[in-house]
C-alpha cells in the first residue's frame, strides 16, 4: 500500500513540475506583451512631436467650426508636427478629435504629444491684446480689431452700421465710438462680434461711473455729447493740461449758442486728413460735421478721443474765453481770447507765420 501511495505522490509532483514553465512562459509572455504596450503607450504620449526648426514657439490658429482633420492638416502643412499618426491616435483615445475648441495657441518647439493634446484639448489659448486708440472713423476701427482677431473688418462694419443692433446699446452709426473706451484689451482671438459688444459694454459702464455720470449732467451734456466734444479737444491739441481750457472755450460757445467753428471738424467732414490749414472755402462744406455751417455739437464724434479728452470736457476750466488760435511759435500751444478784437491779432500773428513757413 505505501508503495503504490509514494507512486501515487511522486506523478502527482512530476505533472505540477511540467505545469510550472507552462505557466511561467504564460506569465512572462504576457508581462512581455502588457510591458511592450506600455511602452509604445509611454513612448507615443513623451514623443517630441512639434519641431519649430530654429523657433522657440510660434501661434497655432484653429477656426471657428474646424473638424480634426483640418486641424491636424493644418499642422502637417505648417511643418510643425513631425508625427500625425502619433498625434491622431493620442487624440482619439483622449476624444479631443470630437471636441476641437477654436482659438489661438502657442506651440513649444520640442513639445510632447500629450502636451500638445492636452494644451488643444483644454481650450487655454493665448489672449490677442488689442490698443483701441488713435482711429478717426468707424471703417478705421474695424479694420484695427480685424487685424487681430478671427472675425474680420467685413463682419465688424455690418455691425457697426446696423441701426437695429447697435440700438441695443443706445447707439448710432455716428456714435458708435462712445461705446469704445480707449484702451489696450485682452481678448481670445475667437471672440465673437456680439462678445465684443457685450465686453466693451462692461468697459463703458466702468469708465462712467457715477462721478462720471454725475459730471456730464453738471454740464447738460449726455454721455454721447461729452464724447463728440472730447473728440474736437482730441483734435485740437495734444496737451493734456490746455485740453481743459480748450474745453472751457467750447462749452461756452455752446452755452450761447455761437457756432463752435473747429476747424478739426471740417477736415472730418472732407475726408482729407492732409489739410495742413483750413481756409474760407473748407469751411463751406455742407455736412452735419461742419460746425462753421451747423451750430451746436456734430452728429458724433470726428475720432476716438483719449480718456485725457474725456475727463478734460467733464472738467472744464471755468473761464471767459470764447476763442483761440495756434501759438505762432508752432509748440503746439495756443494763443485765448475772451473778445473778437484780440482773437483776430492773435491769429494775424499765426497766419503770418504760416505764410513765413509757405504752409497753405
């Protein structure tokens, strides 16, 4: 009996003895397998897949509605990514090929592929700063924030002329630039025409703040009246600290209804920003923009004044003078008067010394 039990025992140890490399091949094959994919996973997610050649970055634009394809073509044909296959396949797994979020990018030269998918996949695109300053017309200002982002001029102008919109926001064509506080902004390159409106919106209501507010009311001026003078004192001097008595004049011309006869208006009203001196035949323009020909403020503002310009009008000097002329010594300051006898020595003076200089 015992003998046959130790026979028993002894096939028993030799069949596990067989079994046991069966199952340590099965294991080692499948770590082998499991290992290898884990590799290719690791080597396909820490892959330099962007190569900006002797660029340390560069923007990448995505369009508004773009499909994958189109992006990753895009890519391809910029030179910048030097593995597609390891970029599409990355990307589907991460399902950023189903969910492509439009805007500006900066790409790193030597930049990994799951950097690359996971920057394009959270949508933390790169802001555009735009400086809305220094434009004299609604076609100018549209063509400056064009330039920078992915809506164009085109679509900008159908806005800007759009009396139904734009009465939205208690505007007019004419004064379409009291929405638009001077400024450098930052803004996602996608921004929409209405996300435009709706930020420079919140501008405005920040920029007229109640002392603003309770300033333009001291005067009897609305909003859009203290801008359109804004932008005549604008125009008319770039010395912050005449620009009040500059403002002083007008306000008292308006007050008595005398023809405000800016000169700056009527280069407006001509379109000829090339005009070095107005002269008689100027000023017989019949626009709404001739303040020689209309009394009272133009229809809106003949530039985008500086906030300088603004808070100048909405501070004022208190004065007598109801005019003033170019200083003879061309500094760029000017020469008041309280009276027409005085004004007019003063601007024989000036004109004199423009025809000493041959300007006409």
């Amino acid at each position: 009996m015992e003998g046959k039990h130790d026979v028993h025992h002894l096939s028993k140890f030799r069949d596990l003895v067989f079994r046991i490399p069966k199952v340590f091949i099965l294991v080692a094959i499948t770590c082998m397998i499991v290992g290898f994919a884990l590799l290719r996973f690791y080597f396909r997610l820490t892959d330099r897949v962007i190569d900006l050649k002797e660029k340390k970055s560069c923007y990448f634009y995505i369009h508004t509605g773009s499909v994958f394809e189109a992006v990753k073509d895009s890519l391809v044909k910029k030179g910048y990514l030097t593995d597609p296959e390891k970029f599409e396949w990355l990307a589907q797994r991460k399902n950023y090929d189903q969910h492509i979020k439009p805007g500006r990018y900066r790409l790193m030269n030597g930049m990994r592929n799951n950097e690359l998918v996971n920057l394009l996949r959270s949508g933390n695109q790169e802001p555009v700063k735009i400086v809305i300053q220094n434009v004299r017309t609604n076609n100018e200002l549209a063509g400056k924030i064009g330039k920078y982002l992915e809506i164009d001029s085109t679509q900008l102008m159908e806005r800007f002329t759009d009396t139904s919109y734009l009465a939205r926001f208690d505007l007019t064509p004419p004064t379409l630039f009291v929405l638009f506080v001077p400024d450098t902004y930052e803004f996602y390159w996608n921004t929409s025409v209405d996300q435009l409106f709706e930020r420079m919106q919140r501008e405005y209501e920040h920029f007229w703040n109640s002392r603003r507010r309770h300033q333009a009311d001291s005067l009897h001026l609305s909003k859009a009246e203290v801008v359109s003078l804004a932008s005549i004192v604008e125009k008319e001097s770039n010395k912050n600290e005449e620009k009040p008595v500059i403002a002083g004049v007008y306000i008292n011309r308006l007050k008595k209804q005398i023809p405000l006869q800016a000169d700056p208006t009527v280069i407006f009203a001509l379109n000829d920003y090339r005009i070095r001196r107005v002269i008689k035949k100027h000023t017989e323009i019949k626009s709404p923009y001739n303040t020689y020909y209309f009394s009272g403020l133009p229809p809106g503002p003949i530039c985008l004044p500086s906030k300088s310009s603004v808070d100048a009008v909405l501070h004022a000097a208190d004065h007598s003078y109801l005019y003033f002329c170019a200083r003879e010594d061309f500094s760029g300051y000017h020469n008041f008067a309280a009276d027409l006898k005085t004004h007019n020595r003063n601007a024989q003076k000036y004109q004199k010394a423009l025809n000493k200089m041959n300007i006409k």
